[in-house]
C-alpha cells in the first residue's frame, strides 16, 4: 500500500530535496506542508507541484490545533519536520518565538502522532548548533550539549523532547544532528548564500564597468563543516528506515554500550562531511569561481580592519575593495569551530556525502551569476 510522508518546511532548502528523493525513491504520496504566507515562494518545488502524488497543504507550526488537524486527517506513515526557525541571529532577537517554533511546536507534532498515528515514524532536524562551545573535535553522537545561542538550546530540547516520547511511549522518533548543509536553494541571509549572490552581483558590476558596495561580512574565522543539502537526504531517509540497513547483531558506536545490541534500538546519527572550512575560504573559493583573484589585505593586524581586495590588471592605484568586516554581524556568542564525525552513518548506515566543499561553492556560485546574467 502506498504510504504518506507530511513534509514541513517542505518549499525550503532541506523540503524541497527530500520531496523530489521522495519521488524518485519511493512510490509514496507527499504532503508538503507550508506556511500559509510562504505559499507564494514555491519556485524551490516548481518541478514536482503538478505530480499527481504531491499533495500542498498549509500548517502553522505555532498552533496545535493546526498540527493535530493535519495529523488526524491524514494519519501518515512518515512525518518529517524541516520546519523550523532555522537563522541563528533570530533566536538573540525572537528567542521564545524560536523555542516555540522549534521546540514546543514538536511536543504538539509528537502527541498528535501518539493520538492519531502511533505507527508514524518522526524525523526531527538537529543541529550541530546544539554543541555550541565545542569540547573536543571532530564532534560526534556521544558530545555534550554546550549551545551558545538560543536557536541551539532549541535543538537540544527538540532533541531531549524526542528522547522522553521515544522511551514513554514507544514512538518511532529520531532526532538527527546535521552539520551545515547549503546549496543553491538556501535563503539569501544565509553567509553562505549571501557570500556567492554578492560574489555574482560584483561579478555582474565588473563585467558592465560600474562601481560596486563590497560585500559585508562579519567573522571570518568561524569555521564549519560544510556540505550539499541534498546529500543529507538520503541519510535521513535511511535514518528512520535504519533497521533496513544496519546489520542484525550490531556491535554500536552510539546509544548503548553493548556489544550485542540488537537493530531494534533506534540509534541518532551525525550527518556530516568531516572537513572545516572558514568563512575567509568561502569567500576566497567563491571569488575564484567567478574567475576574479582578490587578496587580504590587513595593514593594522586588526579583524574588524581585514579586507578582500581585487586590483584589476595590477594596477595597485585600481585597488578596490570586494569584502569588508562588518562588525554588527558578529555574534553575541559565536561558535568558533563545528567539524562533525560521522562514522557511524558510515558505517552503519552506507551513508556518505558526495559533493565535496569545492562543489559547493562551485555550484551555488555559477547558479547565482546564471541568475545575473552572466
């Protein structure tokens, strides 16, 4: 019989790639679940809308009697939650709409699904946010919670919430930590994104011969882990189907200590590339990828100082600048340092990435100067 799986946040980055997987991976009706004020940003599921198996329906994640309808009327099989408050930077300027959207909004998804659908199987999105200030690297299953923002103290109690539904009352819910994961479908306030749509709006003002704003950013330094979004999707696919590939008798490297464990414990995985990266070779590899050669420039040995500068033909007198320090976008409280260690996908689950960081910034780059013309 075929099955349903509700997407939330199914028109953004992560939804939107995990309805075309499941699509082309499975014979499965899709619910996607939107905002009703995001039904007008649909250009990330402009190629699935008219599929016959795709089902667009609207929810509010900050009320329960929204959530319960959909769950009761639709009974699923699987409900996969992307949505979510996900900008780091709001959860300082809206921290209890954060811990609502993220957090309390999952108890109402969960008991729903106790009530109405006791068989569904529940993803729940993690971050590595959630380690914050890190204590050992690369960070794994078994790295104690440290969050450094509200959006990450968010994640842990996602995190904790599905753990206490999961041993009350049997549910099938599993709450995945992925590291960054960007592609050319990722919001425009995102560093990522911002670095490679202003890398083409200077590319674009080159190519005309006008002057252009150089691109604010804030800490360079901060490195991540990086990967394509739609590699995520099939780790998360085979993380609530896990007995499907993890052996019989597995000797685990998370949850338990028991060398006999058996594949019926539900086991929460790291997703992640197992490379660090910082902002600073972001936005050298960005710049390069649209053919222009900059370099640091940082007289006064001073962060807020540091720019990205490009001198056309060398002509040190043409020296322009392409990115400058802004210090408004620093955190409050920044994470220095995220690399994930995911071995256990790996081996557990036949898991692993396949566009590397080069690929990505290549790909959203030439996706951003297509959008300009060039």
């Amino acid at each position: 019989m075929t099955k349903k799986v509700i997407v939330t946040g199914g028109n953004g980055q992560d939804g939107s790639y995990m309805v075309e997987y499941l699509l082309e991976n499975t014979d499965n009706t899709v619910i996607v679940a939107i905002r009703r004020t995001s039904q007008a940003i649909l250009s990330n599921l402009k190629g699935v809308l008219d599929n016959p198996r795709v089902k667009l329906v609207t929810i509010d994640l900050n009320d329960v009697h929204s959530i319960t309808s959909l769950v009761r009327d639709e009974r699923p099989d699987y409900f996969i939650n992307f949505g979510a408050s996900a900008f780091v930077p709001d959860s300082w300027n809206s921290p209890a709409q954060v811990m609502q959207t993220n957090a309390i909004s999952l108890i109402h998804i969960l008991e729903a699904v106790r009530q109405f659908a006791p068989e569904c199987r529940v993803y729940s999105s993690g971050s590595s946010e959630q380690w914050g200030n890190v204590i050992y690297t690369p960070q794994d299953e078994k790295h104690p919670p440290r969050p450094r923002s509200i959006y990450g103290v968010s994640k842990v109690a996602a995190g904790m919430i599905c753990k206490v539904y999961r041993e009350s009352y049997g549910l099938y819910v599993v709450h995945g930590i992925l590291l960054n994961h960007e592609s050319e479908r990722r919001q425009e306030h995102y560093v990522t994104r911002k670095i490679t749509k202003g890398v083409a709006r200077i590319a674009r003002a080159i190519k005309d011969g006008k002057p252009f704003a150089p691109l604010e950013l804030g800490n360079l330094d901060a490195k991540r882990d990086w990967s394509h979004s739609a590699d995520f999707i099939d780790g998360i696919w085979k993380m609530i189907n896990q007995e499907e590939y993890r052996t019989p008798r597995l000797n685990a490297s998370v949850g338990t200590d028991d060398p006999n464990v058996s594949r019926s414990i539900l086991h929460e995985y790291v997703l992640a590339s197992g490379e660090t990266h910082s902002i600073r070779e972001f936005v050298e590899k960005a710049f390069s990828a649209a053919g222009i050669k900059g370099r640091w420039d940082n007289p006064m040995q001073k962060p807020d100082m540091e720019k990205y500068a490009w001198v056309p033909n060398g002509a040190y007198a043409n020296l322009t600048f392409l990115v400058t320090v802004n210090p408004t976008f620093y955190r409050p409280a920044d994470v220095d340092l995220l690399q994930g260690n995911a071995s256990a996908a790996r081996r557990e689950l036949g898991w692993s990435p396949k566009v590397s960081f080069d690929q990505l910034v290549e790909r959203m780059v030439r996706h951003d100067l297509a959008e300009v013309g060039l």
